[in-house]
C-alpha cells in the first residue's frame, strides 16, 4: 500500500492536465482527451492501491476497496468528478477525487479493519458543460434522467453525446439507470471545495452540508431576421439580440426581486456573428436558482412573459427549452448525524452548486464535506484551497468514513 499521499501533492499531478490558454483555467469537458488523462490518473492510483476497478456503462469509475471480502453490498462510497466548466479551477472536483484517494491512505495507515467495502467513484459530466446535462453520469445512473434524452444530446459543435462516447471508447448502448449497482451502496459522501464564503466567515476549515438549491437550466432559442447592419432601416429590423438583451434584463430582475434567488446567463450565441450583420438568431442559457423549487419556476415564466413581449415588439419569434432541473435537495438528517459524530462541532451549510451528491440522494443516504475556499468564487481560475485545509478535509473524510465503515 502506498505511503500516505498528501491529497495536495495528488492535485499538483494533475494541474497541467487541460489547461485551457485562452480563457485560462482548465478546461476538461467529458470525453476530451483531458478528462481521458484525468481518468486514467485516478485509475492508476487506485489500482496502485490494489483497488479494484470498473467502469459502468455511464461512464462511472468505481473503485473497490475490499480487505475483508465482505463483497459488493452495504458499502460506503466517496468521490466527486474530474469534468470542469470552460475555464474552470482545479479544485471543483478534482479536490473531491484527490482526497478519497488521500482518506484511504489514511485508513490504511491507521490499520482499521472495515466491516463493509468502500468505493471511490468518479462521475463524468457533472458540470453538463459539453452536452448541457448537469450530472449526466449520476442522472442517468438513477433513473432521473433517461437514456432517449442523453441520445438527442449534442454540443455545441452539433457532435451528438453517442458519437463523442464512442470516440472516446465507451460504448453509449449501455447508458441508463443502474439500480442493482446504486442498491451496493449503503451511503455515498462527496468531499467538495467550497463555492461560496461560508466557511471564509465562519473562519473555519470544514463544514457539513445541509442541502443544495433547487436549480434548472432552459435555453432561450430567439429567431429574427438576419440583415445588413448599415443598409436596413431601424424601422424594419426584426434583431434577436435586442431581445436577447431584454431576457437578460428581464432575468436580472425578476431574480433580484426574490430574496435569495440567484440567475445567470453566462452563454450566449449570435449566429452568424458578424460585426456588420444583423443577427438570424440569437440563443441564451438560464440559469435560475432557489431553495424554494416554486419561486425557480417562478421566475423563468415571469423571463418568459417578457420575452414573448420582446419578441412580439421586434417582430421575432422565442422558443423557451427546460434542459434540466434539480429540485432542492436535504441531505440524508441519519447520515449527517454519523458525520456529526465522527466531526464533532462541524458546522452545517448549504450551497448553491449542485453535485452528483444531491442526485444520489434520491436512491442513496448521501452527504458532503466543505473545504474552505478563500477566493469563496468558483468555476473560475480564481478557486482553491489551502493546503492546510486540504489536509484538514482529508483527515475530515478519513474521520468520517472510519466512523461509517466500522460501524
Ligand atoms: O453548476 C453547478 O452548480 C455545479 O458546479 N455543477
Ligand atoms: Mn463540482
Ligand atoms: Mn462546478
Ligand atoms: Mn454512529
């Protein structure tokens, strides 16, 4: 068994991996050749560690830890994902991965005899970043989203999710859910960087989590008419931009009259996009949040009431699409008492970034553990965590899992 691996000097392996020069940060979409490296980096380490490994046909890596030969039931799980979003940091994810890793070395050097498995999961396109499914592997995996809709998928290079799985050697004939595989696991906890301040204010270096905001997804299709931008009359244009700008506006609003809503858009495309064109098309992502699953779809039919407005005033048609949406989810109130035993004071919080954690919940006991982030921002280059507290997260699982797997 290897020497204890710093989960820090696990993540100093991988920080080349998918670097992105343009829009700096990394970026590691599924099935590109990063997260393909990335991939085969938590393979070789757990099977350094005499793991046993597979991979399922949702392109999940399970990684077995087994001493006793209690065999697949009742098992503990720990893991996060390797995918980022364009231009993303090194921590969301990858800290996860590195410190399961970490957290079993840890075991083994305490020489704690496991009275169940435990199993490291690694889960592809958990930021819906290629194919605009948040938790792709996860959703498929338990039922919540079903393999026709993974089938239609296309990036934004009109590359269908089929094609780019087999292209990277997975057969997409196998996706779908995976009840007799989830039913092995007796519990599954998430170690994740914290996307957020919490933890900065509460000047601590862990945290519980108590549960994940409801978050959907919808893409906004709005069709103009495509035109010279000097010789068409302001009178007779039909822009989709303009429209555009107004769902934005609109978006900005209606979420800011919310307390504690959150909404973004933070992609937009111009088709064709020439500076002297007037635009054919115009389309644009939301991204609405809330603890509350009602006040979400509040909002995006108020964005769609003034969209439909905008659209007619340009004389512009706009297609609305719901891509996902992921009711608010509280953790398992059994198993974070066990976490809260074996951390004992650990503060509870909860988050807006949604995680594999919160899809499992709906089949299995799930919960998850917050390293601080001093940036407290995410999904950009900006995200980390101190190497103190990354040692103090891996320690945290360590605790937690013992606690689980001795039980
Ligand atoms: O978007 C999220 O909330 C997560 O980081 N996938
Ligand atoms: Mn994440
Ligand atoms: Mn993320
Ligand atoms: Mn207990």
């Amino acid at each position: 068994m290897m020497a204890y691996a710093d989960a820090n000097e696990l993540l100093t392996q991988i920080e080349r991996i998918g670097v992105d020069e343009v829009r700096g940060g990394y970026s590691r979409p599924v099935f590109s050749e990063a997260e393909a490296q990335l991939r085969e980096w938590f393979i070789r380490h757990a099977e350094r560690r005499g793991l046993e490994v597979e991979t399922d046909g949702n392109g999940i890596v399970w990684a077995w830890w087994d001493p006793a030969g209690h065999g697949r039931t009742g098992a503990i799980a720990t893991g996060s994902h390797l995918d980022s979003v364009p231009g993303g940091g090194n921590f969301d994810g990858p800290l996860g991965v590195a410190s399961a890793l970490a957290a079993l070395d840890v075991l083994v050097g305490r020489g704690i005899a496991p009275a169940r498995p435990l199993a490291l999961a690694v889960f592809p396109e958990e930021e819906g970043s290629r194919f605009g499914l948040a938790c792709l592997g996860s959703r498929l995996a338990t039922g919540a989203s079903d393999p026709a809709t993974v089938h239609a998928l296309r990036d934004a290079d009109g590359i269908g999710y089929d094609d780019a799985a087999r292209a990277a050697g997975f057969d997409p004939d196998l996706i779908g859910p995976d009840p007799e595989r989830l039913a092995r696991l007796a519990a599954f906890v998430e170690l994740h960087v914290e996307q957020g301040r919490g933890l900065i204010d509460l000047d601590r270096p862990i945290a519980l989590a108590g549960g994940i905001i409801a978050h959907g997804r919808w893409h906004v299709r709005i069709d103009g008419r495509g035109d010279h931008a000097g010789a068409t009359r302001m009178a007779d244009r039909q822009d989709p931009v303009v429209v555009a700008a107004r769902v934005i506006a609109s978006l900005r609003e209606q979420t800011l009259a919310v307390d504690e809503a959150r909404g973004t858009v933070g992609r937009v495309h111009v088709t064709p996009g020439g500076t002297n064109v007037i635009a054919s098309a115009a389309e644009l992502w939301l991204d609405v949040r809330h603890r509350d699953d009602e006040r979400v779809r509040a909002i995006v039919s108020a964005v769609a009431a003034a969209a439909a407005d905008a659209a007619e005033a340009e004389g512009c048609t706009v297609t609305i699409t719901e891509q996902s949406f992921s009711p608010t989810v509280d953790f398992d109130a059994g198993l974070r008492e066990e976490m809260a035993e074996a951390l004992p004071g650990a503060p509870v919080l909860d988050t807006g970034a949604g995680h594999d954690a919160g899809v499992l919940s709906e089949v299995v006991p799930s919960g998850m553990i917050f390293v601080r982030n001093p940036s407290g921002a995410s999904h950009t280059p900006a995200e980390h965590a101190e190497p103190a507290d990354v040692a103090a997260g891996v320690v945290a699982l360590a605790d937690v899992l013992e606690h689980l797997l001795t039980r």
